[in-house]
C-alpha cells in the first residue's frame, strides 16, 4: 500500500522531519531526504507491528490528494512510502466464499486491470479492510 508521507526540509544542523499522517503519533526524520525515507519506513512497519501485536487492521492509505493544501503540512515535502501490509494481518486463512457469478466476473476483470491488486483474494482483503476502516 502507498502510504503519503510529508518531509520538513532540514538542514546542515537540523534533520529532514518526517510526519506520516496515516499513523498518527509515529513520526521519523533524517540527516538526508533519502535518509528520512528509508527511517520513516522502518518507523511505519514498527508502528504497523505494534498494532498487529494490538489486533488493529493497519490503516488504510490517505489519498495523497487530499493532503497536499493542509495547512498543517504547509510548505513540506510529499512522497510516497511503500508498505506491505500483508505481513501485519496474521496467518492467512483458507475460506470458502459464495458469490454471484456477475460479480465474481466483475471482480476478476477490475484486479486484471489494476495491477495493485494482486488476485482476487487481494481485492476481497482490501475491500474488507475499507470497510473495517469505515465502520471501526
């Protein structure tokens, strides 16, 4: 999952500052950009484990759009953070899922053409997960 991250520029004195706000309260930094990337990643999959170890689902990504005129971010630098939540989801599961044949379809042609996805199995995982996000 592509996770934004926002990177306060530093200086020959001060870090790169890293806020990541899909996980509130976890926070990195950096003595170089490529230093404040590589730290706010292991900070994420810390946080992430943290919250597993919780039973939390891990939250879902923010859409990178929605963040860039936050005045709170005001002046700092976006990137994106790639993070494999699937470790942080516990043992997989085999089940035996009933669907309609149309929407079985649907689902196949949609993870076909969005390569994020990586099967149907995926798709099903994350649509789950959004819905956890919106009620939980």
């Amino acid at each position: 999952m592509l996770y934004p991250i926002a990177i306060e520029k530093g200086n020959d004195t001060e870090a790169f500052g890293v806020a990541i706000p899909d996980f509130p309260g976890c926070y990195s930094a950096g003595d170089s950009f490529e230093d404040a990337l590589v730290n706010a990643k292991e900070a994420m999959e810390l946080h992430l484990e943290a919250l597993a170890e919780a039973e939390e689902l891990p939250p879902l990504a923010s859409n990178i759009d929605d963040l860039f005129n936050s005045q709170e971010y005001a002046g700092w630098v976006w990137a994106m953070v790639d993070i494999d939540i699937e470790p942080y989801l516990g043992k997989a599961t085999k089940i035996n899922v009933t669907l309609p044949n149309l929407l079985t379809k649907k689902i196949d042609e949609w993870v076909k053409s969005h390569p994020e996805y990586k099967s149907r199995s995926h798709f099903l995982q994350m649509a789950a997960t959004h819905e956890f996000k919106q009620c939980c």
